[in-house]
C-alpha cells in the first residue's frame, strides 16, 4: 500500500511535470519550476524511503524531471535519513496519518492538476476540463496499474455517494435559480420521470432484443431483468457531467435549467427502478407478481414524494435556525452545512431519493437563509460550497478515469457496449422529441429543434451510472463485468466525444447563448407589475392559472412563512427594494472596476444602464470571477452582487455613489443628504459643528502651510527617496495654468496621510487615497467637462500608478464643483492579483507617454495634477512608497514600476508622529486614526462598507473636511 | 359542447369579434360564460363594482389599475365585445397564423402587450411616466415596506436608467427599450393565461 501510494504520488508529479511541458508551452520558465517542485518535493523527500520495494522505478521517475531541483533534495534528504542507523531520530509514521495524508493527497493532485489544465486559456476553452480529468485518470490508473498489477484505488460508491455527491448537489440545489426552477418545473418533472423511464425500458428492451437476436456474446449471462436493471441505471442523465460540461457552453438559462434539473430530479426514478430491479432479480423473473409491480410505483411515490418532503423540513430547520444566530454569526455556514447534508443524510437513511431531498432542501431554504446570515457568512457559504463541489468533482473525473483502467472489474463485449450506446442515444433523441412535442402543447415558449438537438445531445451519463453499476452484486447479476465495462465506455464516450463536441455543436447550431446580462431596475419593476397583471387577468378570466397559484403561494410565504423563518429585521425588507440595491452595488462594483479602464478608455459606463450603453457583458472583474469559478456555479452573480439586509447604510451610500455617477450634478447634494439621513439628527449637527471647525482651523492653517510643507518635504528628503521627490515635483508643472489660478495650494505631504497603524481600524490594511482641496479660489473654473477630466486621466502622470489615483482622476464629480474626490483604494481589493499585473503593465505603458520632466518645484512637490478642477488638489497619496502613486514619470526614480498601495510604509508610520495636528482632519476622514471628532462621527457610521470604491463629492464646498471622507460604504 | 353554435348564436358580432381577436369559438364561449358570472344583474355589461367583487383581485395591489384598463375613458361599463378585446391582449403570439400582409398588427402583438403594461402605469394618459406616477405604482406594489424616500431613490433611479431624452420621464419607445426580452419571454411568454383556457374547454 505504501510503495503504491509513493509510486502513485511520484507518477503524478511526473505526469504533473510533463503536463505542463505539454500545455504550458506559452508559460514562462519560473512557472514550471515553481510548480514541479510544489508537487514533487512531498513526494520524493517522504516516500522514497519507503519505497524501498521499487526503488527503481521512484529514483527513474524522479530522474525524469529535469526541473524539479527539489527531488535532488529530496533523494538526497531520504539516503542521509537512512544512514541513521538503529536509533530513529525521527519517526516513520505512515500508518498513523495514512488515511487522512492520502485523502489530503489526493485532495492536492485534484487542485494542482485543475491548476495546469487551466495555464494554456486556448486549451481548456476547447477542451472541457472533465475531459482533462478523466484523461489524467487514465494516465494515473495506467502507471498505478503498471507498477502494482493491481488497482488499489477505486471510485467507491460509498465515497461517492456519502461524501462526493451531496457536495455537488448540496451546491447545485443550494444555488438553483428558485424561480426558473420552477417555471420550467413542468418540463423538468416529465422529462425527469418519463423520459428517464422510457429510456430505461426502452434501453432494457432492446438489450434483450439484441441479445436474443445473438448479437450479444453468449458469455453475457443476463436476462430481461439483468438488461432492464442495466437499462435503468445507464439511463439516467447523470448531473455532475451535465454540470461539468453545460457549466463550460453557456447555453440559454431555460435549456439548461431543463436539462440539469432533470439530471437532478431523474434520482428518484433511478434510486427506484434500480432497487425495484436488484429484487426482482433476487427473488428471480419467475416469482415476480403483479403486485409487485404496483408496489414499484408506490415505492417510486414514496422515494421521490418523501424525499422531497426531508428536504423541505430541513430546509424550514435550517431557516429557522439562522434566525437566531446573530450573536454566533461565525458558526452560520456550519448551519448551512450541516443541515443540508443532513437533509441528504436522513433521506438516505430512509432509502429516499437523497438527491432530491437536498436539492429541495437547498432551493427550499435559500431564500430564508441567505436573507438571515451575515454578509461574510454568505460568501463563506457560497465559496465553501463551490470549492467543495468543484473539488469533489475533480476527484470524481479522475477516480473515473482510474478505475477504469482496472481490467480485473470488467469483461469487454462489444455487441454489448456499441449497442448500448446506439441506445442511448436513439432513445435519448426520440424521447426528447416526443415529450417535447407533448410539452410544446402546453408551453409558450415552445422548445425548438435546436434545443431538442441540445437536450438529446447533453443527456450525459456519469459517475452516478458507474457507482451503481458498481455496486451490483456479481452473485446476482452475473453479467455485471460486462455491465461495468460498458458503463464505463458509456460515461467517457458521453463525457468525453459529447463534452468535447458540444461546444462546436452550439456554435455551429447557434443555440441561444446565456446573457450574462444582470436585469435592471425596470426589469425588476416591470416584471413584478407584470406578475400582478397576468395574476389579475387571470383573475378576471376565472382561471386558476400559473400566475394565480405563484400568487397564492406568495400570499402564503408572506403571510406565514416569512414571518416564521425570516428575522424581524429582514422580514420588513421588500423585494423590489432588494433588487434594487442588488443593483446598486453591482453598478457600484463594475464601476471601480473601470476605474482602471477610465485611464485608458475614458468611457464610463453602467453595466445595468441598458440604454445608455451598449452592455458591457461582464465588467472584468466579474468576467475573471465567471471565467475562474470553477465548473459547478450555478448563480455566479452572487458573487460580484453584495444583497444587503444589514448593511443598509452602505448601500445607501453605493447608490449615492453609483448614482451619483450619471446623474446630473444637482441631484448629488439632494441624494447625498437623503442617504445620510439615517444617520440622524444628532450626528448631523455633530457633523455640522466639526465641519466648522475644522474649516475654520483650515482657514488658519492655510497661511502657515507652505512652510510647513517645505519642512515636511526635507525632512523626508534627507530621509532618503530624494528620486521621488524629482518625480513629484514634476507633476504640478503640468498644472501649472491651475496653479496659477489657485494661489492657495494645499500640499498634502504624504506623511500625513499615514495613519497610526496601530489604531483600530479595520480597513487600514488598505490604503486610501483622497484629494483634499483647499478651498478653491476660483470656482468658475470648477465645471470642468467630464471629457476634459477624462483628458487629464489619460496623462501619464495625472494615471497615477494605482487604481486609486485614476479614480481620483474620475471626473464625475468635478463638474461638482470644486469638491475634490475622494477615492479609496479598496478597489484595488476587488481586484485580483493577477489583474494587477496587467493593472502595472497599463499603467507603465501609459507612463512611456509622460510628458518631459518639469522643473521641480520643490515648495509643492506634491502638487498633484487633479488640482485641475481650480482648486490646487493634492493627492495625498499613500505615501510614495506605498502607492509610488505620485511616482508617475519619475525621471530618476525608475519607478516605472507602480505598486499597488497595499501595504503600509514604515516610513509612513515613522513621520505619523511628526503629522501637524492641523492636517489631522484632512486626513481623518480618509484614514483610520482620525481625530476624536471624526473618529467618533465614523464610528457613528458604522458600519462601513467596504466596497468603497467610488468616488464621492463632498456635498458642499471644498472647505469642508468632512465632506471629504472617503467613500464608506 | 352541443350547445357551441347556439351560445355562439348569442352573442353578437362573435365572427368579428373572433376575427379581430384570435379567439377560438371556444375561448369566446369559456369567456363569455365568465362574463355573464361577472355580470351578476344581468343587465349585459360590467360595472367596476363588479370586478371589485373579485376576491383576489381586491388583494391585487395594481388591481384597480388593471380593472380601469378595461373601462375607456368616460365610460362606466364594459360590454363583452370589449372586454374579450383587453384580454386578448394577453393572448400568446402564436406564429403559425398566417399573416395577412395588409390586417392591422394583431391585439397581441408584443408592442400591444407592452402598450397596455404602459397605461397602467400611465395614468394621465399623456404618453409619459411621469415620476409621479411611477411612484405611485411603486407605493402600490411595495406597500409599507420600505419609506417614501427609498420609494423616491428606487423611482428616480428607474427614471434615469430608462430616460433617454432625459425629460425626467419615460415615454414609450424608452418603456419598451427597457423591457427587454427577459419580460417578453418571463411575462407574456410563460404565462399560459389563454392556454389553460384552451385546455379548460
């Protein structure tokens, strides 16, 4: 066991090694080297002593890695381990942790294996990734095979059922589409029923025929109840392939909620047949009654009835559970977790389809659940959960492909297995035909040929068939190696000439493609007074349609459900009003997504503003979420959409802020104090007192600034970055006209805008960036064309290196007036690591373009460029070190290199102490260690969202410093 | 059924009334039979007192709304010939009838659908949402929930996405850009009004 499971490790690193050879041709060196050795390195360093069997084979597959410098090591580390002679030094363990160290094993192989397949974009967009998987299987089981004789690992059923399966359901029932679920809930039910029955008589039936008419070898030991029982399980559409690979084509929401609802909804009619099937071949076809027959049907009411009925008490468990857990928030996902397994769980113990008692489970309590638990428990649940699944069907894919390899589980005939899969296929299409013929009677939207084609096509079967095929008892089904190979043969030729075809197949068919449009306000508007329409018309006309019985059942959620499951404080909360910051937030969250594209498209759009733009499909960030969620997300949208019950204020301040952005500029002020209203009376003559103070201390500050900031700025001089200070310096030449206007410049030195690190502040990990304005002397110049702002962004230098400074180049606001923006650097949280390099890139390319050096002026180093508005606007960046925002064009600095401004600077920290008390409020309102006042306005506030992002005014003047706080969401 | 013709024979106009509206003689029996249960007096036509009488649609919070669709302006009654007309609006568009280049676009017809969604929200009956009335129909279908000033944001928000030509209103070519295909297809598609009635009869 031990050699096998050394060998198998080293195989895979091996082949982990080689598959990057093959697929990462385009990658860069370092990539390689980094990752052979990632998987190899365990490997080689802990079990090659064991391996003391086949020494031979682990020392030549190690040699076969001319990258991976750790197996030198490891080898080297386990001779030098051996020398120890009889006192141990230190202690072989294996058969304590062999268990979980393989599981956790296995764990690694499946997620490095999904990182390779998806280093070379072109490959996997044509190759689906179960594909890959089931191939990687093969090649493991092949080496596993070749090195043992024999094949340890194996697809368990049990494994597969307990532990594999309910991840994959329990995130797809989870995040089902409730309301598309159950519009086409008709189709999904007679396709999952009838369909799935048709095709396991027919497929029985016919076997048989074939069988009968010698086409099958004799050594197939089956009769007409064997065919039948393998009809049954091979019939069925299975949903972690369909999820697998539908999740990849993008097909139209209706097709594919039909197709995988009834992947799903099939398991009872397959959980019945199949045991209805094992004991009629127990008992034997002879003592088979008629009864026995109709017990089938009551068992097949009871299993899917039942099952159901577990999953939606789970699922009212569940809801009710999470309402009371305001005070243990950070054990809410467990609920989550546990209930629905459990809800899988109890349905098996009692032999009820389990599937279909977690999906309801799911679908039953999403709703409740979501509206209860915390925001970060929702992410936790929904990322949790995808994680989960995507893990458990990588390890699915790859165990198929081991176990297939196994020639001691199965016996080839090929009568047998090139007729099944005609079967299948046949009855597959002419089944899809006529239930859809049947159901086009009823449907308004009928189904066309195409998705008829598409349904036939993606009625894949998988793991779900080969777990059961499985399971047979050989003493009973004597045929069942025949059985097994063919289901074998069955899965991968679905899973893998159909998952590879499909996606040419809807090119080329042109099958209605997803939108990945997220609906507006008015959609959302007009399709709740569309409901009531339709409800009413069918009211009038006397009919108890569709329309009337979801009205009754909303009545009935109100009235008594919700109140029930859902907290006090969430129960008042209205759909519409939900949607509507649903929306809010996405806006919100695709515009600091173009904040980086405000740098070099100067085009500002709203995703959710259909007739203003042309939808920009996914913004970036949410196109890199969708493109790397990984196989089983079924709701993608939760993830860049932030629904809020208890963050209100925060979206308040999203909309303001999202709204703010398109809106003519009068209706800033009126939004901006109708979304701190809730901040009340009090804390707004608060505010209102700071503000005057703080004005007023500004007023006096003013004169003694300059010289201030001339100390400032040699201090930090002799301090060292005398290269940035050049760079600086540059900027305002580009201002100069502004200047000249603007006598009154505020320079923020940078050090004032550290924060004490060690003040209590949640977001202070991440910079914020703010352009704090003194008051601007002339405000004619403030109503600046948004063009004429974009204009300025597109400079190099006034595209600061991080995120933050473009968004403060983000014009919205200056046709405010002269209220500079402010701009947090929380956006450059949204965006991923990976972005950030492009993010640099950009940016460094812009700078090639930067203006020549300006004579320094050293009074005003800082003296940003976004003082264009009239008002000498500083940009009080993160620091220099840590943005190297205002590094922009930096002559000697060679800061071509922008950072992002994430960390903080100790230098930022050490000159913290020397921040003149004056500046503090400036700074305070953007960085954490505020001054009492602030602070306690912020506390106030909270709490504070944390997509800020955007960029705000300040509602009135630019003497306010108040009104300069960053945007707190 | 035996009595198909002879109910039919009562109502007057029934072959216009089917040529204009695509109903089957069936669906204009089935509705005239709801007509007449509607009609409590008997005296022919429909008052708002009786639609009120409906108890579900007392509960619907536009239901006044959709009830005074039926009545044209000044009018206190509705006949049958109307009242078969407004509901086949809500008729599927079937794309098997063959098309008669020069028949006048058919009641159902997605920008008919859309037109009569349009006046219920439009109530002075000037061509435009005004914010006003948008906001009241979002005070009706919201109800308590949320405050006059959310109701404000979600109204102002919904008028600028959709307005245009940015007269802080929404006319109905801006209506029916911002009702995309998801409600062609959600509302007027999936509900099977008129084809349950089919299989009803």
């Amino acid at each position: 066991m031990r050699g096998l499971s050394l060998l198998l490790f080293i195989t895979v690193a091996s082949d982990a090694t080689t598959d990057l050879y093959v697929t990462g041709a385009s990658l860069p060196p370092e990539l390689e080297v980094s990752a052979a050795p990632a998987v190899t390195s365990p490997v080689a360093s802990r079990y090659i002593p064991e391996e003391y069997g086949h020494p031979g084979i682990a020392l030549a597959r190690s040699a076969e890695e001319p990258a991976a410098p750790s197996t030198e090591d490891g080898e080297s580390s386990s001779h030098h381990h051996h020398g120890g002679g009889g006192y141990k030094i230190v202690q072989w363990e294996w058969s304590y942790v062999q268990t979980p160290y393989i599981i956790a094993s296995w764990l690694l192989v499946a997620s490095v294996a999904k990182i390779l397949f998806h280093f070379s974009q072109r490959f996997t967009t044509a190759v689906p990734e179960s594909c890959m998987l089931i191939l990687l299987g093969l090649v493991l089981g092949a080496v596993v095979l070749i090195a043992s004789k024999k094949q340890p690992y194996q697809l368990d059923p049990g494994l597969f059922f307990l532990f594999l399966l309910p991840t994959i359901v329990g995130d797809a029932g989870y995040f089902m589409p409730a309301r598309l679920f159950f519009d086409n809930l008709g189709a999904i039910l007679m396709y999952a029923v009838v369909g799935t029955l048709w095709n396991a008589f027919c497929t029985g039936f016919c076997l048989y025929g074939v069988k009968m008419a010698g086409a099958i070898d004799e050594k197939v030991n089956a009769g007409l109840m064997d065919f039948l029982l393998f009809g049954a399980l091979i019939s069925a559409v299975d949903p972690v392939a369909v999820l697998a690979v539908f999740e990849e084509v993008h097909v139209n929401e209706t097709l594919f909620i039909i197709v995988f609802g009834e992947s799903l909804l099939n398991d009872a009619v397959t959980v019945v047949l199949y045991e209805v099937y094992i004991s009629f071949v127990e008992v034997g076809p002879g003592n088979v009654y008629t009864a026995d027959y109709f017990k089938g049907i009551a068992s097949f009411l009871i299993v899917s009835i039942g099952g159901t009925l577990v999953g939606l008490i789970f699922a009212v468990i569940l809801a009710f559970v999470t309402r009371f857990t305001k005070k243990v928030r950070i054990i809410e996902p467990l609920f989550v977790f546990l209930l629905v397994y459990l809800a899988y769980l109890t349905a098996e113990l009692f032999s009820l389809s389990a599937i279909l008692s977690m999906t309801f489970c799911g679908i039953g309590c999403n709703k409740y659940v979501e509206a209860n638990i915390s925001q970060k428990s929702r992410t936790t649940v929904k990322y949790t959960m995808k994680t989960l699944a995507s893990i458990a069907e990588t390890i699915i894919f790859i165990f198929l492909g081991i176990s297939a390899v196994d020639k001691s589980k199965w016996a080839w005939d090929t009568g047998l297995v090139v007729s099944t899969l005609i079967f299948i296929l046949v009855f597959r299409a002419v089944g899809v035909a006529g239930q859809t013929w049947f159901l086009n009677w009823f449907r308004l939207v009928p189904l066309e040929k195409i998705d008829q084609v598409m349904m036939s096509y993606g009625g894949l079967r998988g793991a779900v068939a080969f777990a059961l095929v499985v399971l047979l008892d050989k003493e009973q089904v004597k045929a069942k190696d025949y059985f097994v190979a063919t289901t074998i043969v069955v899965v991968f030729f679905t899973v893998m000439f159909q998952g590879l075809t499909i996606k040419p197949l809807v090119k080329w068919l042109k099958v209605p493609r997803s939108t990945n449009r997220k609906p507006t306000i008015n959609e959302e508007i007009h399709e709740h007074a569309f409901d009531h329409i339709l409800t009413a018309v069918e009211d009038i006309a006397g009919l108890n349609g569709y329309h009337h019985w979801r009205d009754k059942w909303e009545q009935f959620d109100k009235n008594y459900l919700s109140k029930l499951l859902l907290r006090k404080s969430v129960y008042h909360k209205s759909e519409l009003w939900e949607a509507y910051q649903k929306i809010n937030i996405r806006d919100a969250i695709s515009v600091i997504d173009q904040g980086g594209n405000v740098l070099t498209s100067a085009r500002l759009s709203l995703p959710s503003m259909a007739s203003r733009t042309s939808f920009p499909e996914v913004t970036n960030v949410t196109n890199y979420l969708r493109e790397n969620g990984s196989g089983v997300c079924l709701d993608l949208q939760v993830i860049d959409t932030v629904p809020g019950a208890k963050i209100e204020e925060e979206l308040e301040t999203h909309h303001v802020l999202a709204g703010n952005l398109y809106k003519p500029r009068r209706r800033y002020q009126s939004h901006y104090s109708r979304h701190f209203m809730t901040v009340g009376e009090k804390e707004r003559q608060d505010r209102e007192v700071f503000q005057r103070n703080m004005h007023n201390r500004l007023e006096s500050f003013k004169s003694t600034r300059y010289k201030r900031h001339k100390k400032d700025r040699s201090q930090k001089k002799r301090k060292g970055s005398d290269a940035k200070e050049q760079d600086t310096s540059d900027k305002p030449r580009r201002n100069v006209s502004w200047q000249d206007k603007d006598p009154v410049v505020v320079p923020m030195a940078p050090e004032e805008d550290k924060h004490d690190p060690s003040e209590p502040d949640k977001y202070d990990d991440v910079g914020i960036t703010f352009v704090a304005r003194k008051a601007p002397e002339t405000p004619k110049e403030r109503p600046k064309s948004v063009s004429a702002a974009l204009d300025v962004c597109q400079s190099p230098v006034a595209a600061p290196p991080s995120p933050t400074c473009g968004e403060k180049n983000l014009p919205w606001k200056s046709g405010m007036g002269s209220l500079p923006p402010c701009v947090s650097v929380e956006a450059t949280k949204i965006i991923p690591i990976d972005l950030q390099q492009a993010w640099n890139q950009s940016i460094s390319s812009l700078e090639s373009l930067a203006s020549p050096p300006a004579p320094p002026e050293p009074q005003h180093p800082r003296v940003s460029t976004l003082s264009r508005l009239g008002g000498p606007v500083r940009t009080p960046t993160k620091g220099k070190s840590g943005g190297g925002v205002c590094a922009a064009s930096g002559s000697d600095t060679g800061s071509g290199q922008f950072r992002f401004p994430t960390g903080k600077e100790e230098e930022e920290e050490g000159t913290l102490s020397q921040q003149p008390q004056e500046m503090q409020p400036l700074m305070s309102s953007l960085r954490p260690p505020p001054p009492p006042a602030t602070q306690s306005a912020r506390k106030r506030r909270n709490p504070c969202v944390y997509l800020r992002s955007l960029v705000t005014v300040p509602p009135s003047g630019g003497g306010d410093p108040q009104s300069r706080r960053p945007t707190q969401l | 059924m035996g009595s198909t013709s002879s109910t039919l024979l009562k109502i007057p106009n029934v072959e216009v009334l089917m040529q204009e509206t695509g109903f089957s003689p069936a669906h204009i029996i089935r509705l005239h039979d709801r007509f007449k249960a509607l009609d409590k007096k008997g005296r022919g036509h429909l008052c708002p007192q009786d639609f009120g009488a409906i108890k579900e649609l007392a509960m619907n919070p536009i239901g006044d709304r959709i009830i005074g669709a039926f009545f044209s302006p000044g009018k206190e009654t509705v006949d049958f010939h109307t009242f078969v007309k407004i509901l086949a609006h809500f008729r599927p568009v079937d794309k098997n009838r063959p098309k008669e280049p020069n028949s006048p676009e058919p009641i159902n017809s997605r920008s008919n659908k859309l037109r009569f969604a349009f006046q219920l929200y439009d109530q002075d009956k000037d061509g435009k949402i005004s914010r006003d009335e948008l906001l009241k129909v979002l005070r009706a279908m919201l109800g308590m929930q949320v405050t006059e000033e959310q109701l404000e944001s979600i109204a102002d928000r919904t008028i600028q996405e959709a307005d245009l030509d940015r007269d802080d209103a929404i006319s109905f070519e801006e209506f029916r850009k911002v009702s995309p295909e998801i409600l062609h297809s959600r509302c007027f598609i999936k509900a099977p009004v008129i084809m349950l009635m089919e299989r009803d009869c």
